[in-house]
C-alpha cells in the first residue's frame, strides 16, 4: 500500500508533555503504534521510557523487557522490574493487542479467546497490576489503545471488535474506580495506523479500501496516534477520564 508522502503532515517535535515522567508501554517493539509512543514519550522529554514486549526478535533491537499480558506471573514480574528501575511509572500506555481476519462461522473457540486473552484480559492485567503503586502515590496516568472498531461494524472482525469494545467499557468503569485516588484513564479508538504487522496480517486490498473511506483519503501515520496518547497522558488533558477518543478522519 502507497502512501502520497505530499499528504502528510510534517511530523510534530516535542513540547515537553512528558518531562520528568515515567512511561511504561507494551508491545513497543518494532515500529507501531507502541514503538511510536515510546519514540514521542522521549521526545516529549519522559525521564524513563520502559518497554515491553512478547517478541524477543523485536525486543532485541531495542532495550526492553520481555512480557506476555495472557500470562498473570508476567504482568506484575514486567510491573515490578518498570517500578524499580524508573522510581515509580507515571504513565502506562496499555498498546499489546491482537488482531486478524476471520468470518464468525469459520471461528474456532480458540482463535476467538486468544485475541480476547490478549486485547482484553491482558489489558485489565497491565491495569489491575499497575493501579495498585498508582492508588499508593495518589496519582498515574492509564491510556488504553483501543480501536473504532469498538463502534463501528466491519466483516471478519467480530473477535477483535468485541475484544477493544471490551477495552473501552473497561477504560470508562475502571476510570470511576480509579479517579477516587488520583488516578485518570482514557483510551484512544484508532481507526486504521499502517504498520509492519497490520500489512502483515491484512490483505491489501482492504487496506486500501479501510483508507479510502478517510476524509483525508491516507491511513493514519503511528506517529499521529501516539501524539494523542501524549495529549491524554499530559496535563493538557487533566480533566479528563473515562473518555474515548477517536483518532480517525471519518465519524463512527
């Protein structure tokens, strides 16, 4: 899929939303949309960006822990290492999903749980663990990354739309919970961010469809996506919590 470079956006630098922040990001690997918020949290001037990952060929490349959100030992193992080595995590960005295209009547239970153990339940893990140091400070951060997907009907898509729907009614009730300490959570709703994964698991063709139907007729750059999640997790956005924001050029 091409994208007309002449209809970007020159890329944003930094303003110093993150200064002297602690940010721990899953599935920042590789060059989504959690490599691009790790990328903008430095940029933003955060003093500790710890990332995670299941892939340790990705994690490799870069300096991370490896963790898997399906896996409970994990969760708090990555929680604990991210809280020692930064002093104390200011924000989490929970971006570790999963995806794929398949029509419900050829669905396995299977392939059905894994996308939900990993988008959604490893979601409320990364949350549930993380809230506990947060609630003792009185303060911290949580930006889910959830997708339009969550509103929006689209064909072959009934396990990962159903699982970040989950991510968004989890963001709004955890929210209630977690403002009685100080505590704020959002999410952003992408609707579709060309990345080396999603050119990997779905078909061109649709691809190019899914960007059309953009106002601005292009795919969103990652890039575009985590500066949003930097606006959530800044003090810009101190009044906010429960909301989910839609990143996307066409209305849900």
């Amino acid at each position: 899929m091409q994208t007309d470079s002449r209809s970007l956006p020159a890329y944003v630098p930094g303003h110093g939303l993150m200064r002297d922040r602690s940010v721990l990001i899953t599935a920042a690997a590789g060059a989504g949309i959690g490599f691009a918020a790790a990328r903008k949290a430095i940029e933003e001037g955060a003093s500790h960006v710890v990332i995670s990952d299941i892939h340790e060929g990705r994690l490799a490349a870069v300096s991370g822990v490896i963790a898997n959100v399906t896996d409970e030992a994990a969760v708090q193992a990555l929680v604990n290492e991210a809280e020692r080595f930064s002093g104390g995590i200011d924000v989490l960005i929970n971006n570790a999903g999963l995806g794929g295209t398949c029509s419900l009547l050829d669905m396995t239970d299977e392939a059905w749980s894994q996308v939900l153990e990993v988008t959604l339940t490893g979601t409320m893990r990364m949350t549930r663990a993380m809230l506990r140091p947060m609630q003792a400070r009185g303060a911290g951060v949580i930006v889910n990354n959830a997708s339009v997907l969550g509103w929006r009907a689209q064909k072959e898509q009934s396990h990962y739309a159903a699982a970040k729907a989950g991510v968004m009614a989890l963001t709004r009730c955890a929210a209630l919970e977690a403002a009685e300490f100080g505590v704020r959570i959002n999410a952003v709703a992408p609707s579709i961010a060309l990345h080396d994964f999603l050119r990997k698991t779905t078909p061109e063709a649709l691809l190019e469809e899914l960007a059309a139907r953009e106002a601005f007729g292009r795919a969103a750059e990652v890039w575009e996506v985590a500066n949003v999640m930097m606006f959530l997790a800044s003090d810009y956005a101190s009044y906010m919590t429960g909301e989910v924001i839609s990143v996307s050029s066409q209305h849900p």
